[in-house]
C-alpha cells in the first residue's frame, strides 16, 4: 500500500510505504503552535518508507531535539522528525493525507498540554457545513 499527500498548495508531495506505525492525536504545545490547531494528528514510518516526490520542505527546530517541517510557500506543516527521541521515523501530519482514512489515530497523547475545553469538544452542536442562520 502507497500512502500520498501533500501541502495545502500542492508544491511539496510525498509518499509513505505500507501502513504507518502508530497514529495519534497529539496535545503538546509545540504541536499547537506549530499548526495553529487545538491538535495535531500523526503517523509514524520508518524514514526509510517515506518518499518526497516533489519538492523539498523547510525545516524548523521547533525544539531542543525536535524538526517540524513545512511548505515554505503556504506554511502547511508536514512532517517531525526527533533523532534523539525517536531516530529513524518520521511523522506525518495524517490530515495533509490524500485520504487521512489510512491512518487513523490509535490515541491521544500529550493530554498535560491539552487546551481545557479540548476535553469537552465532543459534546459541542455539529453540522455538516455550518450552523444554519438566525
């Protein structure tokens, strides 16, 4: 199985081999701030499954050990790579998945760090677009 996707601009595309890993839905801080969401979801590869076919991303030291990388055109994060945590794998942002179905999360993960009202944002109204008007 040949896992594709790519930035929101369409600049930078890649390519997983095989079924991730692990699939999380991460809480932590730097993740937050890195992708401007109340979470991020994840899979993990070994780097060695994973193919750039287009382009290259940038590449940010989002932390002491940890390297967020993102189109440098339309700033959509894309991949975190930890060598000293996790060397040899690289994770994925599930949702710039072709079809994020693929991979769905196993767990959430880093729940310290969560936003509070995260934990109740199950039980908020849900349309399937938008909320109707008036």
């Amino acid at each position: 199985m040949i896992v594709t996707g790519g930035c929101h601009c369409g600049r930078i595309r890649c390519e997983a081999a095989g079924k991730s890993l692990y699939g999380a839905l991460c809480h932590c801080g730097d993740c937050r701030r890195c992708a401007g969401a109340p979470m991020v979801g994840w899979a993990i590869y070994p780097q060695t499954k994973i193919k750039i076919t287009q382009c290259q991303p940038k590449t940010y030291a989002s932390s002491k050990d940890g390297r967020s990388q993102f189109c440098a055109d339309c700033g959509a994060g894309l991949f975190y790579v930890n060598d000293a945590n996790i060397p040899g794998f690289i994770e994925i942002q599930t949702a710039t998945l072709d079809d994020p179905d693929t991979t769905p999360p196993q767990a959430q993960i880093q729940l310290a760090e969560r936003i509070g009202w995260m934990a109740q944002a199950h039980e908020l109204p849900t349309f399937d677009r938008f909320p109707p008007e008036g």
